[in-house]
C-alpha cells in the first residue's frame, strides 16, 4: 500500500482543477482522525491543522488517481507523516543551527496541566507518539509505519516500546 | 473503568480528548485558494527578480561587449545585439608570436613540452576561418584550424589529444586559455609580428 502511494505520489501529475467529485466525502470521513493524530503527535492543534491542510492539498491535487487506490487513506496518512517529517527535521536542523528558533510549545502542557492524559503524552518524544499511533491506532504494520517514518521496523519497534513503557509509567504515577 | 496503566487505553483517549476547532471543507478550499494565490505572486516576485538580474547584468556587460576600435563608429544598435556575431575587424592572416603558461590543478604541466614557453603561429584566414601551422619553441610543428566569430577565437590541433586555444583578439594581441586531452590547461597570448 505504501510503496504504491510513493510510487504514485513521484509519478502523478500536478492536478489544480476546480472541486472534485468524491474528495469533499473523503475529507469529511478522514479529517476527524488525522487531525486528532496529528495535535497527539505534534503537541500542538495549529501545527496539526497545518500539516493535515498540506496533507489534504497534496492528495486533492492527485485525487483522480488517489481515489482509485486500494487504501487512499494510507496515501493521506503516509503524505501526512511524510509533512510531519520535514517539519520535524526542519525544526532540528534550525535548533541545532543555533538559530534560536524555539520548538513548538507542547500543547499538552498548557492545554490543562490537570488533564492526566494529556500529562502522561506529553512525556514521549513526537516521534514516539507518531510510531505509537500508526501502529496501535490506525493498525499499520512495524514496516509500514518505517517506511512513513522514515525509519526501519526496528526502530519503531524501539519507539513504540519506549513509548509504552513511559506511558505505564506515567499510569502507575495516576493510579497510585 | 479501565486502569490507566494501559497505554494504548492512554493513546486512545489522549485522542479523544483533543479539542478540535473547525476544521471545513469550504475553510480547506479557501485555504487552498490562498496559497495558490501566495504562490503566484511568489511567482510574479521571483520572476520580477529574474528578469530585474537578467536586465542589469545586459546593461552591465553591454559596454564591454560593445568596445569597438578606437577608429569604430560610437555605440550603435548593431553593436549591443549579442546574438548577432560582431564582424571580424581585425584579419589575422600574418604571424603571431606567442607565449603559454600551463598547470594541472596546481602542478605546472608538460604538455606542450615544458610548463612554459614560446609558440609562433602562422594564419591564414578565409571569412571565418583560419588555417595555419603552431610551432612550439620547445621542438614540433602542428597543423591547427580554427574560426574567428567576432573577437572569440577558437583553434586547436587534430588528433587524440588535441590542444584546443580558446581567447579574444583585441587588435593585434590575442589571449585566451588552452587546454589539453580535456586536462591540462593553461593560459596563452600572443601578438601580430608580420
């Protein structure tokens, strides 16, 4: 599925017609869920809402041959990490070039610091919230959510079983 | 009630509890609708930019390229034209005594023999084109041809590893650049003797 959707998405051309038939559907069915996604993984709803508005645009402008794939949605979700991913190095590559630009506030953390959940996410890395996401939430496979990562199945093996571990963690802290 | 040790449990409702503001198909168009539009006056700007370049470097280079004889008429549309080859003011036919300076990256070269030394150049010219003999001080003698396209000149030697000369002719001094087997390079002048 992944590996047609990159495919797909290096060989589609460009589309900028008007409104197209079935997107306003697929949109209205997905955005929900990618965005909550993306504000858990991001930390922050207006970093989410941008990288879902540049996920949705990319898919709108190959729609006609988006929507005749098995699995658009793994198409959205894979354009979706893949925005996440340059911004994410994007704000790396400034960090440690000194430029002083600071990270995206957490928006867990001012979002209502009484909010145990919110607390208990805010502890993972966004990349440790990403790889917990694709696998446990929207059922990607170890390889699958690699390769939207960027990474091996190792390493989101690795990601996800940190993530767990903090996160039993931060649940023992609650319960107790 | 769930323990809150489960961290998929967790995952789940940290989902859930994020608060959503709206986020609209007809925002999404809108949105989309001014990007496009951001990028196209991004367009116009860089391409504004382009040309502001492109024009300033024409006006910047034009007096150069438009240097005539001291005899030559005042600057004149002709002249500023650059895909319009200049005529050839100066006839070559004649000898040319001529000096060359060679390196390999930062090592001096031996392909014309030593790293540096004479020439003399023997031209006849017909319109465009040249034919001739180089002699190199340093022992041979070579056929070359070459064409003269405004002040360009452009010449060199048959063969494998032929030796091509590059340069400009102003009056009855040429310079230019030769290079060797697309390795060695080096500079070169000369002047009109006969």
């Amino acid at each position: 599925m992944d590996e047609m959707a990159s495919r797909a998405e290096s060989v589609i051309p460009m589309q900028v017609s008007a409104p197209m038939p079935g997107f306003g559907e697929f949109f209205e069915a997905e955005k929900e869920r990618l965005l909550r996604a993306l504000t858990v993984i991001t930390g922050s709803l207006p970093e989410a809402e941008d990288i879902a508005q540049d996920a949705f645009m990319k898919v709108y402008e190959r729609w006609p041959s988006v929507s005749v794939m098995d699995e658009p949605v793994g198409y959205l979700h894979r354009t979706a990490m893949n925005v996440f991913r340059n911004r994410y190095r994007r704000a790396s590559l400034a960090l440690r070039r000194g430029l002083q630009i600071a990270p995206a506030p957490d928006g867990f953390t001012p979002v209502d610091d009484r909010d145990v959940v919110a607390r208990a996410l805010a502890r993972l890395t966004p990349r440790q919230r990403a790889a917990m996401i694709l696998t446990a939430q929207f059922g990607y496979t170890g390889e699958e959510a690699g390769r939207m990562l960027g990474v091996s199945s190792n390493t989101v093996w690795a990601l996800t079983h940190q993530a767990r571990a903090a996160l039993a963690e931060s649940g023992d802290e609650l319960d107790a | 009630m769930s323990s809150m040790r489960d961290p998929d449990r967790l995952l789940e409702q940290g989902m859930e509890h994020v608060r959503l503001s709206p986020f609209t198909l007809e925002g999404f168009y809108r949105a989309r609708e001014r990007r496009r539009r951001h990028q196209r006056q991004a367009a116009l700007v860089v391409g504004l930019a382009i040309a502001a370049v492109v024009i300033l470097g024409t006006i910047s280079v034009l007096p150069r390229a438009s240097t005539a004889p001291a005899s030559g008429p005042p600057n004149t549309r002709a002249s500023v034209i650059p895909s319009t080859p200049a005529p050839v003011t100066t006839d070559l036919s004649g000898t040319w005594s001529g000096s060359y300076d060679g390196f390999v990256g930062n090592d001096k070269a031996s392909y014309l023999g030593s790293p540096n030394g004479t020439f003399t150049l023997t031209w006849a010219q017909t319109g465009n084109d040249l034919s001739g003999t180089i002699r190199l001080k340093s022992g041979g003698i070579q056929d070359i041809s070459g064409t003269i396209e405004g002040r360009t000149i452009q010449f060199g030697t048959p063969g494998f590893e032929g030796i091509t000369f590059t340069g400009v002719v102003k009056e009855n001094s040429m310079a230019g650049q030769y290079e060797v087997g697309g390795s060695a390079r080096g500079t070169w002048t000369a002047h009109k003797t006969q």
